[in-house]
C-alpha cells in the first residue's frame, strides 16, 4: 500500500480567479481530475460566487484576492478573469511565490507581458497561457504533418472565427478571438512573421472593432490569414492549411469529423511545351482521420498541473504568450494605420518542444 501511495502524484491546490462562463469550465475541470483539488475561487460578482457555492461546495469562495493568495497550503492560482486584470492579477499572484496560469491573451502589453516573464523566472515560477489549441489533438496532428513533410512546402494557412456572440466592452475582436488563431499558427508552421497588417470596423460600439481581418507573412516563404468577427450569422471555427503536396482544413465545429486531408494540389512544370501542360492539377482522395473523444482543455489543464509538479517548462509559456501579444499589438497598431503592414521582431528563446 506505501508503494502504491509513493506512486501517486501529489495533489495541487488550486484557485481560480473569474468564475464566468469560460471559467467554470476550468473550475469543472480542476475539480474532477485525479491530482488536483480546487481549493478556491475568487470573483468580484456576488451572483457568481453564490453559483459557484452551489456548483463547487468544496471549493472555498471569497472576493478577497489578497485572502486567496495569503493560503500558505496553495500551489497555483488559475486566472479567467478579464483580460484588462490579467497583469494585475498575475503579477500578484508570482509575487506570493505562486505558479500561474493566465487564460488568452496573456497581457495586453508588451512590456507588462515582459515583467511576468522576468517575475517567473527570477521566482522560479511557472507562467503558463491558455494557447487551447496548441493542446488539441487535431493541431497536434497537423503539426507532425507538417513537419513530416506531408503537406509538402506550406503555402498558405486561412483561418474563420465567426459567430453572431458575444460583444465585449473592453477588448475588440482582434484581441477576443485572434489569440486562438495566431497560436496555432505559429504553433503548426514553428515559423515566426516577418510582418503584420489588420484592417477592421466598428459597427457595434464606436471605437471597438466587430470585425477584423488580419494578414501573417512569413518572409515570403507563407503566409496566414485570419479573419474574427462578433457579428456574422454563422458560427465557424475553422483552419485551412494549404501545402504543395495536400491540403487540410480543420474544423473545430465538426461534433467528430473535425480534420479533412484532401489530396489534392498543382503541380507547375520546371519546363513545359505547351501552355496546356504548364500546370497540372490533382484531385485524389479525401481522408478523416479517427480522433478519440478527448476534451482539449482537460488536456491543457493536465499539463499545467504536471507542470507544476515537475517544473517543466510549458507548451504554452510566457514566451509563446509574449510572442502572441506581439503580434497583435502590430496588427492593432495596422488597424489604426488603415492596414499598412508593420515589420515585426519576434526573436527570443526557442519554443518549448511539444
């Protein structure tokens, strides 16, 4: 029985900060897996904690931050609050000697996203973004293809985050909804843009954008485009990777079939005689391959806690999260220079190996 028990992984402790609808996923999650234990959760919204009593009753609940982080018995603190707090909230959080998971976007500015790098590392703190869909298995899956050469030479990547939703106050479209496609991107081509542009309207609220549509280039080798909006009729979750060999277009709102491999392409002829045989299309078959019934951010939501436990580095880091805000910072500043492409730096340490 000892042997078994020295077996088990230590339970982490954790609170969640925010308790809205994308936060009681994390608290449901957290609460069900073997290994952890939601201790607390923290919320301004008196409503929102009466729920989360009900829903969670062996979670403490309080208002109190400062309460939170003075528990001497926590491990982790995981933060779902609005983006406008995450700095704030974060940064306490690291300062308490706790390790922190922030949800996407990590900040909403460069440099404070580079204090809460420095503060882990000074700390030895784990910081870790809520990048979802670098955990999901159909992106993974899409990255050793790409990798493997499967796809052939990527050429283009398109992707669709539309939905009549959700209209926020305090962040556009661009910052709301980007995040996920900007991290998978980067995430499945392990390429870094040479540039950047955005063009955008308000049509909701004055000074906020509804709609947004975005451009990566890759040193002319790729390039991404990604189009996010609060405001259309359909609801679409959707990735298009286009390559030189086959092409795959993920699609997040399939209930199963939720990866198509098509393969199909043009070839172009380094030499030809005619104009008809200067390009050759194919269509062959189109493959779905077989994904097990797994939630993604339980899957996300394990790797934070083996993170902890082991104090491996994440997938997701502070600086894979630095590397998004500074993408759409750009594509921010883009937006108020009528779409003009911005050259962009993102060197930095190397991503950690998924």
């Amino acid at each position: 029985m000892a042997e078994n028990e020295a077996r088990e992984p230590r339970e982490v402790r954790v609170a969640l900060v925010g308790i809205g609808a994308w936060g009681r996923n994390l608290a449901r999650n957290y609460a069900q897996m073997p290994g952890a234990e939601l201790r607390w959760i923290c919320d301004r919204d008196p409503r929102r904690l009466a729920d989360a009593s009900r829903n969670f009753p062996h979670a403490m609940c309080t208002p109190d931050y400062a309460r939170v982080l003075a528990a001497p018995e926590l491990d982790a603190v995981v933060i779902a609050a609005s983006a406008v707090a995450h700095f704030a909230l974060a940064r306490q959080a690291l300062m308490a000697g706790k390790d922190v998971y922030v949800e996407k976007p990590l900040v909403l500015d460069v440099a404070d996203g580079e204090e809460l790098i420095r503060l882990a590392a000074e700390r030895n703190r784990i910081l870790m973004v809520g990048h979802l869909l670098e955990y999901h298995p159909v992106v993974l899956k899409l990255r050793d293809m790409i990798r493997a050469g499967e796809l052939g030479r990527v050429l283009y990547v398109y992707s669709q985050r539309l939905n009549l939703g959700t209209v926020r106050q305090d962040e556009n479209a661009l910052w709301s909804l980007a995040p996920h496609d900007i991290s998978s991107i980067l995430f499945m081509l392990d390429q870094l843009p040479t540039d950047v542009s955005a063009r955008g309207q308000c049509y909701v609220q004055r000074g906020i954008e509804d709609v947004v549509v975005m451009n990566m280039d890759f040193g002319g080798q790729a390039m991404a485009h990604i189009h996010v909006s609060w405001l259309d009729p359909h609801k679409i979750r959707r990735i298009t990777v286009v390559g030189s060999k086959r092409m795959a277009v993920f699609d997040d709102a399939e209930g199963s079939e939720k990866l198509r491999i098509y393969d199909k392409g043009a070839h172009l002829p380094d030499e030809y005689d005619t104009y008809a045989a200067s390009t050759g299309l194919r269509f062959g078959d189109i493959t779905i391959p077989y994904f097990k019934a797994t939630e993604p951010l339980r899957l996300e939501c394990q790797h934070f806690l083996e993170c902890v436990r082991t104090r491996a580095q994440p997938v997701s880091d502070g600086h894979d999260g630095l590397r998004v805000v500074k993408v759409l910072e750009a594509a921010q500043r883009s937006l108020k220079s009528n779409g003009e492409p911005l050259p962009i730096d993102l060197s930095g340490p190397p991503r950690v190996a998924a």
